[in-house]
C-alpha cells in the first residue's frame, strides 16, 4: 500500500515537472519544422500542377439536399461540401474538360441526418449510382477510363461502404461503381475492404471559427496529463458490450476511472476546447470507427494525441510524419496506459509538441473558409497531383467495358 502511494505520489510530481517545461514552451512559442521531405511536401503548391473539372449536375444532388438541412455544414462529414465550394473558385478548376487531369463529381452523399444529427447512409448507393449514370450519359469523359481519372468525396464512416456498422459495410464493400475512382475519405484503416490502394485519407471536418474563439493564453500552463470526454460503451447499439470501439474505451475506462493522473468522463462540458489546451496528452481512441474528429481537435490545440486504434490510416500520412508527433499504443496495451505515458522522457514530449506548434501541421487538419495555403483543400490537391500523369492503362480500348452495372445489393439498383 505505501509502494502504491509513493508510486502516484512520484507520478503526479512528474507530470508535475512537465507542466513547468510545457509552460516554459509556450511562453516562449517554439516550433519546430518538420526536417526533409515530409515538411515539404506539406508545404507543396498545388497550384500548376493538375487542371480538375467540376461536373455540372442538377442541384438535387447537392444544393438542394444541404438546404433542406442546414446542418450539414457543421457536421463532420462537411468536407465534402466545403471541398465543392473550394473547387468552384479554385485556379486549378479548368472550365474545359479537355484538358482535365481529374474529374469531380460534386455529390452530398453524406447529408441525410436523423432529428439528432446521425447520418444516415442508406440513400447513398443509389444518389451515387444515380450520380454516375448523369455523368457517363452526357459527357464522355466517364467511359473513357470507367472513373480512373475520376475522384469522389465520400466521408461516411466506412467510406464508400457506406454503412456505420463495420461489418455491414464490409459485407457491402466498395460501391462497384467506385471500384476504379479515386476516393478522398476519412476512413483508414490497413488490410480493410472499405480502404482500396491510392484512395487519399483526409481529416473530418472540425469547425475552424468555433475553435477558434476557444483559443486560451498560451501562457496558461498543462496542468492535466491525460484527457478524454466520450463515450466508454455504446450501450443503445452494443448492449453486451465488447463490439463498440472493439473493447479498448471499456478499458480505458476500468483501468483509468480512480487515476487521478486520467481526467476522463462522458461529460462533455463546455469548456472542452479549453480543456485540450491545458492538456499534454489526449486520447483518441476507436469508437466505432478507426477515426473521429478528436484527432483533428488535438492537434490544433497543441495536445499530443495518443491514438489507439490498431492498423490505423492516419489523414495525409505521406505528408505528416504522425510518428514523431502522436503516441501510437495498440488496443491490447491499453491497461498499460499509465506506465506508457509516464515513461515517455520529457524530451521526447517537449519535441512532439515543437511539431504540433508547427503552423503548418495544424493547416493540414483543417477546411477554413476562405481557403488558406496548405489547408486540408491544398493537401487533398497535392494528394491528387502525386498521382499525375496518369498511367497509360487507365484508358479503355474502344468498346472495352470493366464495370458491372448490376453488381451489389439489389436495393441499390433501385433508382435514385
Ligand atoms: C457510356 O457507356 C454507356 C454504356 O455502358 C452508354 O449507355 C452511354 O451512352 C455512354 N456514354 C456516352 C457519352 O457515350
Ligand atoms: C454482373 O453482376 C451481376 C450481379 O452480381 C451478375 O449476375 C452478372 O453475371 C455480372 N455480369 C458480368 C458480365 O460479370
């Protein structure tokens, strides 16, 4: 018993000792610049190198569904409406399809909320597939490659699986129509049927002016150690327990609930944005899938996010070294937390949160209106620009035909 206070008591004194260099940190507002390619990259102009079309399509593929609900702006799947504002008045539009290096199709998939603001995919498939045909009929542009110069936005949980549970949207997989599209989308996760090679993982959409107006004193030093407001079980969706967030948020909270070390509850109070600015490290772990806007929030408030979600695909991981800013811990190791965080050297701390300082990390994560260089818009940009020039097989012969119109579930060949 006395081993296990002097053990917290040693604990709590050296988070302690970190809050003093975090404080000394902040006065003086270091950063850091990531060192070779990796900062470069994120500071890339996309700006030259591609030329993207934007379809014209009727506007009860977009506008109309976001004015029937509004809310759509503010949720976290809004990438894909504010990426299609972006475009409209972005110099690398070409009004002329014949010089296209990419197609966009600008299609609200995800803008379909209950009254309490969940998204509801189960129109999708068919607006997509609907999409599709519009743009495959009255341009050529569709057949000659079937999609493979084309790119869709499709922020969902899973994608363009398009279901919230995982193993319905594996059971889904990709829309086929999608198969040789290049897909932009929040969903990453490694080996996973809903993430296909050469698709661009994004941040969700978090609100750049609200957090904005939550910035605190960079004076005010970290004085939590741990930090976590979330769901622990999802009991109206997983009764029994185990299935939500794989198990890992249960065991932060049994193992972590009397830490005094852990400032974690269900509670999201109002002072949350505050709370991760006076945090060193805040926990982003799966829930029911790999990723949530928690990351985002992380790194605009400086908070090192350790991130437990096994095989995850982190948003524009070929240009942001996530490694040398997050800590990684596997799910299993989750009753270890404590002993993790506390070993890590202060040095080793003090460094990652240099590189969250770092302007142009927290562009990267975020959609402002209007755009500003190196935005997620410019990442997503860059992202397709790596890609060019196409590869000479993505063009059909004529007459040659890949996709099948009639595969997937019956449901979604309904018109749309
Ligand atoms: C593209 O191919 C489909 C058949 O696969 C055809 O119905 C359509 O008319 C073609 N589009 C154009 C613009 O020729
Ligand atoms: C297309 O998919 C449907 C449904 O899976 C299948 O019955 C059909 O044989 C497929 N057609 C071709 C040409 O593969």
């Amino acid at each position: 018993m006395k081993n296990l206070s002097w053990g917290f008591i040693l604990l709590v004194f050296s988070a302690f000792l970190l809050n003093i260099d975090a404080f000394e940190l902040r006065k003086g507002q270091k950063t850091e610049r990531i060192s070779g390619s990796a900062g470069d990259v994120l500071e890339d102009d996309p700006v030259g190198r591609l030329k993207v079309f934007v379809y014209e399509l009727p506007s009860k593929y977009n506008k109309k569904i976001l004015q029937k609900d509004p809310r759509c702006l503010n949720h976290m799947f809004a990438a894909e409406i504010y990426m299609h504002r972006f475009l409209l008045s972005s110099p690398v539009r070409t009004l002329n399809p014949e010089e296209a290096d990419w197609f966009y199709t600008p299609v609200y998939t995800t803008c379909d909320l209950t009254p309490n603001g969940l998204p509801l995919p189960f129109k999708s498939p068919r607006m997509m597939r609907s999409a599709i045909q519009l743009i495959s009929s009255n341009w050529p542009y569709w057949n000659r490659t079937e999609g493979a110069d084309h790119f869709f936005i499709v922020p969902h949980d899973f994608g363009a699986c398009f279901h919230y549970q995982e193993e319905k949207a594996i059971e889904r997989g990709i829309l086929h129509l999608l198969q040789r599209a290049t897909l932009v989308q929040t969903f990453g996760q490694r080996n996973h049927v809903c993430l296909k090679e050469g698709s661009i993982t994004v941040p969700p959409y978090a609100p750049p002016q609200k957090m904005q107006s939550h910035l605190i004193p960079p004076s005010i030093p970290r004085s939590i150690f741990v930090y976590f407001r979330g769901l622990f079980y999802d009991v109206g969706n997983d009764p029994e327990g185990g299935y939500y967030a794989r198990g890992a948020r249960a065991a932060v909270w049994e193992n972590f609930k009397d830490n005094p070390l852990f400032d974690i509850s269900t509670e999201h109070p109002t002072t949350y944005y505050e709370d991760m600015q006076r945090a060193v490290f805040c926990l982003c772990p799966l829930g029911w899938a790999p990723w949530s806007p928690r990351l985002v929030e992380a790194v605009i408030f400086g908070c090192i996010p350790v991130i437990i979600a096994d095989d995850i695909v982190l948003p524009f991981a070929d240009a942001i070294p996530w490694e040398d800013i997050g800590v990684f811990v596997d799910e299993k190791d989750v009753p270890n937390l404590d002993t993790i965080l506390t070993s890590i050297p202060t040095e080793v701390i003090l460094r990652k949160q240099r590189l969250l300082a770092n302007p142009s990390m927290k562009q990267a994560m975020l959609f402002p209106h209007p755009a500003q260089p190196g935005d997620a818009f410019h990442q997503i940009l860059n992202g397709l620009a790596r890609k060019l020039p196409h590869d000479k097989s993505v063009y059909l012969r004529k007459g040659e035909k890949i996709l099948n119109w009639t595969a997937g579930p019956l449901a979604d060949l309904k018109p749309w």
